[in-house]
DNA sequence: CTCAACCATTGGTGACACCATTGATGCGTG
DNA sequence: CACGCATCAATGGTGTCACCAATGGTTGAG
C-alpha cells in the first residue's frame, strides 16, 4: 500500500483543470499554489512536474504555470480519465472511453482465443456462467454482478498477450465501473448481453477467436447503442 | 520550444530501465543518482517523481527506489514507447504497436468518414494519390512518401472526433516511422497497400464508413503480415 | 527465535543564489 | 507633446543546501 502521501496537490490541480474549472490559458504561480494548499514550493514544484508530465500544463521563467489547452492533454494517461470521467463531460468521455471498447476489445478478444492459458478459460467460463445467474436473477445493477463483469473483461484483456491491451484493461474497468456507479445499468439485463458473454467467453474457451471476437464486438456494440 | 531539458536523468533513467539494463527490483539511490548525473537531490527528487508516475519504479522511506516490473509500467505514454522503441525489445513492441493499430485504426478511418471536413477530405485523396505515385516509381522507401503516410494516417485518426484516437495518432506516426527507418519498407511497395490506401481516402471522401473501415483493415493487416 | 534499538534513506521544509523574461521607466528625438 | 527605443528592476521558475521527521530493514541482545 504506498503512503499515498506525496501530493493531494496533484489529485486536487488535476481536477480542477480536466474539469474545466481552470481553463486553457490560466496561469498559477508555486507560491500560489503553495499558499493555497499549504506546502512548500518544493512539494508544488513536484506537483507541477507531474502535470507537466501529464501534457496539462507548461511551465517558463517569469511566465507562470500555464494550463494547456485540452487537446495538449495525455488523454490516455489512467489519471487523466479517472478525473475526466469524475468531472462534468464524463458523458462525452464515456462515449469516447467505449468507442475505443469497440475497437480494442474485439480485437483482444480474439487473441485472448489464442493465448489464453487453461485456468483462465476456465475461469472465464465460470465467471460468465455465474453473471448470467446473477442477471437472471435481476442483480444486474448490484456489487457483485460489477465485480464479475469488471474481472470477465480484465481477464480477456490480459490474456490477449499484448501488453497495450492489457494495460488498457484498467480503462475498461474504470468504465464499467463508472457505467453502473453512474446508475446506468438496468437490473435486469439484455438476455441478449449475458447471451454475448457467456459466447465470448466459450469461444475463448475452445480457442475459436473469430467467434471470440465476434461475440465481444456484440458486447461492445450494445453497451455503445445504450449510450445513445 | 521546451526550455530544453532541465532532466536528462529522466531519460536516462528511462532508457535503461526501459531497455532492461537496470531489471525490476533494482534499487536506486537519491544520492546515488545525484551523484551519477551530478545534481542534486532535488532534481533527482523530481526525475524519480516523473518515473514514478510513469510507473516505472516506486519509493519508499527506508526501501529506495526500486524498479517495478514492466506490466507495471505506462505502456502507452508516448515517452515510455519511444523509449521502448529504440532500446532492445523493439521487434516485440512493434508487434505490439501494430496490433493496437489493427484494433483501433479501422474504427478511426470509419469515424472519419462520418466527422471529417472538407478539406480534410480533399486533401486525403490528394495524399493518397501523391502517395500512389512514388510508390509506382519507386520511391517507397524514400522520406516524401513515409511524410505522406504519416501525414495520411494522421489525418484519419485526428477527424474522426475522438479525442482517444487523436492522441494514438502520435504513437501512429512513430511506428510508421520506426518502420522505414528501421529499413523494413520496400522501394516497391505492394500495389495491394497503395490501392488500400487510395480506398480509404476515397471511401472517407464520400463519407462510406464501411467502406473506410474494410480497406484500412486491408492496410493494417497487410502491415501485420510483412512483421512476420 | 523474538524483539527492540539503531540507522540509513526518503519525505518534506525553508532559505538562498541564479537567470531569463517581461513590463515599466526614462531618456532622446521629431 | 508624442512617439520610440534602450535600459533596468521586479517577477517567478530552476537549482542547491542544510535540516528535521518518519519509516522500515538490519542487527544485535536476550
């Protein structure tokens, strides 16, 4: 567990600016930010570097801190979407966050369909078998349906044996999470989606990636047309 | 123009991690690095602080600074694929890279269809055409045609309207390059990936997303199958 | 073998020197 | 008096240093 001690700076400056409250152009200055959260030029030094780092500002002598404007931003940095999606336009980066779904997963979906070892087509299989329980039993919108989801999801990913879709595995759960903490998941779920499921994950099973893929992209696209 | 570099012990300490000279679980020093590059702790604070959001190593009291293993790590920040990129282990990103381009570029092309402006759309065709040009005369392998490519790809990924997929158009553009530079592009290139090309623009010109979509496939998969 | 004291190493602070940039001041000229 | 240009001081980031607090591995004692 790290101390996660070093900058409630950063957390509260990265907010800030993803949400729009300090738009592209404002400026802040260390001794500002230091006044106003109480910590030395050393500690908002750090902080400024992180949002540097993370495309959301620029920093020169006598010029202050500047903010960038959006499209400067590492839209892809895991930060920057978990604030994005905390602040007002989470619905416009909910829509842009499943079409990226749309395209990844399919994909990975079907390299999953190779690569997977056998515990984790098992696995899969168990967790779509227990989700449509779950659904059929109208606990689509509870704890443990999101758990099993968010898992089903991540363990395609990382077995897709490509480290870029791994890495976005953590994306896809900030999504799914996002989507039934947001209150938009019914209780009782398309028959249609658990259906999907459980095909992508027997697919996998029987390393059929075409129907792997297939059946995630129905996933994928349902999930798109209920966000209008 | 960024005022230069105030850290190259980021990129140092980058590269060598990255390239697997220093392997998970190694240990720095704040002094030990201040001592090597010659600064002091401070800035040394800050370049640990830069890699630390970049995931690649993490600090603690007492512990150091210890390098955590690569699925740890921000695969997709631009400057940990750079750095990955040139260091050993370069095939094997490339797959990676390309596979996510096989994911993500057919949407984006389909995107575009519906969302590019015109004058985005003429100068598509206008590049695709340039393009089908040198390849015929065998420049494929030349700097104007790889600009062009580059310019091309760019294009698609920034109009189709989401953000996402803007942001990957620089991690585009450095694989394309690597590419050539890496002397993997023919003079010659396959009339299949010029037509492809030519296609793709034409499609998105009169707004045929599917038909976008299918013959950026064609182009992607070509690019997987000369990888081996 | 267990536990406590030790101490190395990071986390954080404040003060200071340095330097580039910028905006204002001031002088000269028409 | 107005305009322009040069000089200068204020501002604010960059880097360094010395210092203290917290922490957790190490080691030595019981």
């Amino acid at each position: 567990m790290p101390p996660v001690l070093h900058s409630p700076v950063l957390e509260a400056l990265g907010r800030r600016i993803t949400g729009g409250e300090l738009t592209a152009g404002a400026v802040l200055t260390l001794d500002g930010i230091g006044a106003e959260f109480e910590v030395s030029r050393t500690v908002a030094r750090e902080a400024m570097r992180l949002l540097e780092g993370l495309g959301l500002v620029r920093s020169g002598p006598r010029v202050g801190i500047v903010v960038l404007p959006h499209d400067a931003w590492n839209v892809l940095d895991p930060r920057v979407i978990e604030w994005r999606l905390a602040g007002p336009g989470r619905a416009s980066q909910l829509r842009s966050l499943t079409e990226l779904r749309q395209a990844v997963e399919p994909l990975a979906a079907a390299c999953a369909a190779r690569g997977a070892s056998a515990a984790v087509r098992d696995e899969l299989v168990a967790t779509a078998r227990r989700l449509r329980e779950l659904g059929e039993a109208g606990h689509g919108d509870g704890e443990e349906f999101l758990e099993l989801d968010i898992r089903l999801h991540e363990l395609l990913m990382r077995s897709s044996g490509n480290e870029l879709f791994s890495a976005l595995a953590d994306v896809v759960a900030v999504v799914i999470s996002g989507r039934t903490h947001l209150g938009l998941m019914p209780a009782h779920p398309e028959p249609e989606a658990l259906d999907a499921h459980e095909a992508v994950a027997l697919a996998v099973a029987r390393g059929d990636g075409a129907a792997a893929e297939e059946a995630m992209a129905r996933i994928v696209r349902e999930v798109r047309g209920a966000l209008g």
